[in-house]
C-alpha cells in the first residue's frame, strides 16, 4: 500500500511465477539509464565489494550478539570482573590520574548507564546491553579506586628521624625477626606538626624490654628510630608504601629502649580490642605451648604468641590458611553455629512445627558470625569472609541458594567497594578464586547419581573439594610466595577435618560455657584438634623436597590465569573451552620468565648479581629483607649467607667486573679502573675512571640492570608524575652512573 510502512517492500511469502514476466520496478529502470548502476561497470563490482565488506564485518557482530543473548542470566557473576579490572587499571597506571579525570570517568559512568538502560528497553538492540554495563562496571571501578585513594590520603614521613614518639596502642602484632610490633595512634612526635605527623606509626620492641607488660589501648612514649615506608626492593616489585598508604601506616621504625607507659587504658576507649587480647592470654593460659598460641590466633586473631618456626612449618605444608581468619572458620563457625541452632529448635516439636527454623537459625549464625568478626580484630581476610557468609545465610533466609555464582558475585563486588585495595592482595585473589573453583566444579557434579557407597561420599567430597581449591590457588600462591608446597594435598587432607569437627565446635562450646567457668574441657579438646594439626605441619614440613621454589612470573601471568579460569567457570556452553587459551599462554610466559642480571638494593647496602650458580650476593648479612625477597623472586630457596658464598669475581656478560664498597671512610679511599662498575654506599672521591652508583644515582630507588641500562624503582617520581604513595622529588634530570669519557 503507497504511503505506509513496508509499502513497497516484497512480501516474504511472495514468490514469481515460473515462466511470467517480472515487470522491472521505477528504480531498476532508473538504473539502467545510468552508467556505472549496473551489474557489469566497473562501480558496480565496487558496490559489490563493499557490500562483502560489510556483510564480512557484519558476521562476527551479529555472532557476537548471538552469544551474548545465549549468556542472558548468567552475566551477572562478570560484573565484579569488570569491576576488579577497572581497578586493576587504575593501580596499573603508571602516573597518577588528575582530579579532573576522575570526574570524567564518573561523567562517563553516568553515560553509559544511561546508553545500558536504554538499550535495555530495545528490542533490537538488547544484546549490547551487556557491553554497555560492562563499560560502566570498568569506568566505575577505575573512577572508585582513584577516590579511595583520595580518601584515605594520610600524612607521611619525608625522611629518617629520631627522637620521642608518643601514642596509644591500637594494634599488636610480631614481626618476621619474632619482635613484638606496636601499632600507635593519636601519634606525637617532637617537633612537627599536626598536619605533618602521621596518623598511624608502627614500632618494633628490640633489645632488652624490662618495663612493664603492654596494654592494648594505653598511651606509651618511646624513643624510636622512624622512617618512612619503603618503595621496591626491586623494580616493578611490590610497593609496601601502597599498602602502607591505604592501611594509614605513615610511619616504621624501632626502638631498643624500654617503653614507658604514660597513661592507661580509657575505661570505654578501645574495649573490643581488649577484650580480645583479654580472651587471646586466658586461652592461651589454659592451652600450654604453641597449641595455645595457635588457639588465639584462630579466635581472637592475635598472632603475637606464635613463634616462628611454627609460622614456617604451617607455611612449607600449606597449611598457614588455618591460622589466617578466613572463609574457612567463618563458614566453619557459621556451620556450627546454624546446624547446632536448627537442631535444638527441631528438638522441640511445637516450635518445630509453627516457627521458621531454618530463618531463625541462619540469623542466629549471621549474628554469631559478626560477633566473631569483631573479636578477630576484623581485618580484611575477616571482613570478605564475612561478607561471604552474611550473603550465603541472607539467601538462606529468602530461600534461595546459599552458595552461588551469584552469591560469590555479590560478595566480590561488596568487597571491591568497600576496599578496592583488596583486588592486589593474595587473600582475596585466593579465596575467591577457590570459592569460584569450588562452586562451579559442585554444580557441575550436582544432580548426577554416584556409583560409589553413601558412607564414602563425605570422603571423596572433601578430597574434591582439596584439589579443586590447591588447583585454584596454587598458581596465585605460587605467583605471590615464590614456593610450593608439594606435600600441601595430603597435609590439608589430614588437618582440615580436624579443624571441621574438633577445633571449631570446641571453639562454639567453650564460648558457651566461658560464662559459667566450664570452659576447660572443650578447650582441652580443641588444644588437642591443634596439637594434631602442628604435628602434621612440622612431619610434612621436614620432609625432603617438601617446598618447591618458583621464579616470579611477568606481570601478565596473573591476569591471563583470572582470564582463563573464569571463563572456564563461568561461561556457559562449550565456549568455556575457550578459557584454556589465555591459561595455556600465561604457563608459556611463565616458563620463559627471567630474571635480572643485576640488582643494587636501594640504599646501596647489598648487590645481587644472577650467575651459573644463580643470585650471587656482595654481603651475607647487610639488608636481609632485600637479599630474602630477590631470592625468592629468583625461586632460589637459598639462605643469604649461601648466596654470599657464590660471590667470586663478580662480572657482567661483557667482562667488566662488579665491586661493592661500603662505609665512608673505605668509600673515601676508593681506587678503581676504567671498566669497573662500583657500588658504594656513600659519595665517591671525584674524577674516578670507573662506572660508580653513588647514593645520588640511588635516588631512583631500587636499581636493576637490564639490556646495557639502569632502571629505577622510583623512575618517574618527581612532582609531574608520581602516585598519591610515591615520595615526590624534584629531579631535573634522571642521574644514570657517572661514567669515565
């Protein structure tokens, strides 16, 4: 019909009938009077050469959108991808993005959820609805990370002092020398300001401390040495300054006099935190040895009775995770808790019978599991393991599934929006990548009948569920702590169910029965349940072979196994296959990773240069902290003193010999030739034929050598170009060691 919509279109139905005339239409006539319109110019193939062109491009959008529409609900567990690769974005860049550009991207995320929303009531078009969510998912996350950054912005220290630092505990904890470490508020220090003293400093108790014992929330007075946090032993390694930054640390140091104990605790200041190192020393009186160190760890947090060797022996057999407050004994204690609740209330038929059991025991077990989080100190391990359980017993209370892809999805994005630090940690890339692994390898096997005996499934359950979380976060443990724990299968398998059904629920029931001083016996048996658990660790640890170590991977391994293995878990369809691509080449990349050839600590203290032998080391006991980390980047499990032992005429490739001279007065005296590259703590005489890394070149931070150049920790740290946690300096020009003409 002339005039309306699809008027002069061909009905689809309609077809010629053989052997009629077709008559030509007004525009097939129009074009044969034209030259280059029809089939045989030399236009015309043009025409038909972009119309192929076009239908070529064509394919692959619309194959695209085909497999979007495929996904349609099952999209929401990438939306924390996205998320967490904004802010992986964000922490990547290699300058600080400006004020104005964060208000961009927040310009920009309001724009796309504008184009998602109305592409979302297109019927055309609703298949890029997901790209669009997912443009605003990543502009939202990037944008966030930056405010974050902005908002926990803290006073640092700009150089080494000494003198009286004054403040009140908040924290204790040991450091990796077994030196109790006080964390300080309200801090004071002689001489500065208040807008140039840090909120937070750290102190770590040395030498001889005869005064009397510390109490959590007491103002003490210390006379300290304090630096600033410190940048990358090496460069592109991690940067304790950014997790200082956004832990509030302005400030490190130690003292090896006394501390002084200025005023006591305030009766309503600080009172859950002394609760918990009241009920960490009352376990750890009632259970004897490491046993009860280990118990208040895993009830109240507090690590500063554990020695050590214990801490090593659980960390060869992979077994640290039990200490750590984490999912496990969240989801364990939430267990306990809703199970014990639901079958006390099934006891009683009336009740039974008229009141929602499971809804009341789920909030019984939130409520036991925020409880929990407030005695454990509620870091951030506590806190994501809560945010998981607290959504799996929410669903349980709107009788959904409590554990989902679903439900993970939404705990990763509450985390990632309350801490978008978190996305760099090892705990939290562990535990969801287990917690991810797990349920979708469990929804899998759900519904399937089973040859094997009932009686046996709880065994092959948990000997699932072992592997399927040692082959989830082995490579991240791998990728972050240099080493393996070869026998860790075995050793989790012997210690877990322990931990299940001994150690917690002795746990439950001796906080039941604290209040009536019956609290002895269930403590005895969980000290029992632990004393298990360290005996697995020391015999696994021991063994030949136990540990394996393993060279840090290039930056891009991490990201390509996140790629792979999420797309393994969860996309749907035979198009997960496709996740084995980007693991297979983040494997290739790690297998070839290679480290430098030459490595100067940051102040000029220790040299490192990679041999036959591997990491040779100038000195067997200056900066231990840096010589430990570039050899477990290295995966060399070799102590410091036996990489010094391989520093003999030390030479680069090309011949040219590496010497390193400390202390000024050696400095001072210094001969060399030309062709030597010198290493020296202190500033060289002038005019010296030889290659010489003076405390000036070290400004950079960190040094390596790599393809006849030096590169800084610290390259690009002046005013213009700088991160919110990187000290800014004025630098004209990068200094490159002073070299004879």
């Amino acid at each position: 019909m002339p005039g309306t919509r699809g008027g002069n279109r061909r009905l689809s139905g309609a077809r010629p009938v053989r052997g009629a005339a077709v008559a030509p239409t007004p525009a097939a006539e129009a074009d044969e009077g034209q030259p280059g319109r029809g089939t045989t110019g030399r236009p015309g193939a043009e025409h038909q050469r972009r119309a192929g062109a076009v239908r070529w491009l064509r394919r692959p959008v619309e194959g695209g959108a085909r497999c979007l529409l495929e996904q349609r609900g099952h999209l929401f567990p990438w939306a924390p991808v996205c998320v967490a690769a904004g802010i992986g974005c964000y922490f990547g860049l290699p300058v600080e993005p400006p004020v104005e550009a964060l208000a961009m991207l927040g310009l920009a995320c309001l724009a796309g959820l504008l184009l998602a929303l109305r592409l979302e009531g297109s019927h055309r078009h609703i298949a890029f609805a997901p790209l669009a969510w997912a443009l605003v998912l990543f502009t939202g996350g990037l944008g966030w990370a930056g405010v974050r950054a902005h908002l926990v912005a803290a006073p640092v220290l700009e150089a080494r002092t000494y003198g009286p630092v004054q403040g009140r505990i908040v924290a204790m904890d040991r450091s990796a020398s077994d030196a109790l470490r006080l964390e300080l508020d309200r801090v004071i220090l002689a001489g500065r300001g208040q807008d140039r003293t840090p909120e937070r400093v750290r102190i770590a108790l040395h030498g001889q401390q005869d005064g009397p014992r510390m109490h959590p929330g007491a103002t003490v007075l210390a006379t300290a040495h304090l630096a600033p946090p410190g940048g990358p032993v090496e460069p592109g390694g991690f940067d304790f300054r950014r997790h200082a930054w956004f832990a509030g640390l302005g400030g490190l140091g130690y003292t090896r006099v006394p501390v002084v104990t200025l005023l006591p605790p305030e009766p309503r200041a600080l009172r859950v935190f002394r609760w918990r190192m009241a009920i960490a020393d009352h376990v750890r009186a009632t259970i004897p040895g490491e046993a009860g160190a280990f118990a208040a760890a895993v009830t109240t947090g507090d690590r500063s009775g554990i020695g050590q060797e214990t801490l090593e022996a659980l960390r060869r057999s992979n077994l640290a995770h039990l200490l750590a407050i984490s999912g496990l004994h969240m989801g364990l204690l939430a267990g306990v808790v809703f199970a014990g609740l639901r079958l006390a209330l099934a006891l009683v038929p009336w009740v039974a019978l008229r009141w929602p059991c499971r809804s009341i025991a789920a909030v019984g077990a939130l409520a036991a599991a925020a409880v929990y989080l407030a005695l454990s100190g509620g870091n951030v391990a506590t806190e994501r393991a809560f945010i998981m359980v607290a959504v799996a017993l929410v669903a349980l209370l709107f009788d959904r599934r409590a554990l989902s892809l679903r439900a993970v999805a939404l705990a990763a994005l509450i985390v990632l929006t309350l801490r978008p630090e978190a996305l760099l940690g090892p705990g939290f890339q562990m535990s969801f990548a287990a917690t991810v692994a797990l349920v979708a390898v469990f929804a899998l096997l759900r519904g399937r009948d089973s040859p094997l005996p009932r009686w046996t499934r709880p065994v092959v359950a948990l000997v699932i569920s072992s592997a399927v979380a040692g082959a989830a976060t082995g490579p991240v443990g791998a990728a972050h702590f240099n080493q393996m724990a070869l026998y860790g299968l075995p050793a989790n398998l012997l210690s877990v169910p322990v931990m299940g059904l001994l150690v917690v629920p002795s746990a439950v029931v001796a906080a039941l029965l604290t209040p009536l001083g019956l609290e002895a016996l269930p403590l005895w048996c969980m000290g029992q349940g632990l004393d298990w658990i360290l005996l697995v660790a020391r015999e696994v640890s021991t063994r030949p072979g136990a540990v394996a170590g393993v060279v840090t991977p290039p930056p891009a391994v991490l990201p390509l196994l996140a790629l792979g293995g999420l797309m393994l878990a969860l996309w749907q369809g035979r198009g997960r296959l496709a996740g084995l691509g980007p693991v297979c080449v983040a494997l290739w990349l790690w297998s070839g990773a290679e480290r430098p050839l030459l490595l100067v600590e940051a102040e000029g203290r220790l040299v490192g240069l990679m041999t036959a032998e591997g990491r040779a080391l100038s000195r067997d006991r200056a900066a231990g902290f840096a010589a430990g980390v570039w050899l477990e980047n290295d995966g060399d499990l070799s102590s410091q003193r036996e990489a010094a032992a391989r520093w003999r005429d030390p030479r680069l490739p090309d011949g040219r010999l590496i010497r390193h001279v400390t202390g000024k007065a050696t400095v001072a005296g210094l001969r060399c030739t030309a062709g030597e590259i010198v290493v020296v703590n202190a500033k060289p005489p002038p005019g010296l034929p030889c290659d010489t890394l003076d405390p000036a070149a070290l400004r950079r931070g960190a040094l390596l050598y790599r393809d006849g150049r030096w590169i800084g920790a610290d390259d690009g740290a002046d005013e213009r170009a700088a991160r919110l946690w990187t000290p800014r300096r004025r630098q004209p020009r990068r200094r490159q060691p002073r070299r004879r003409q």
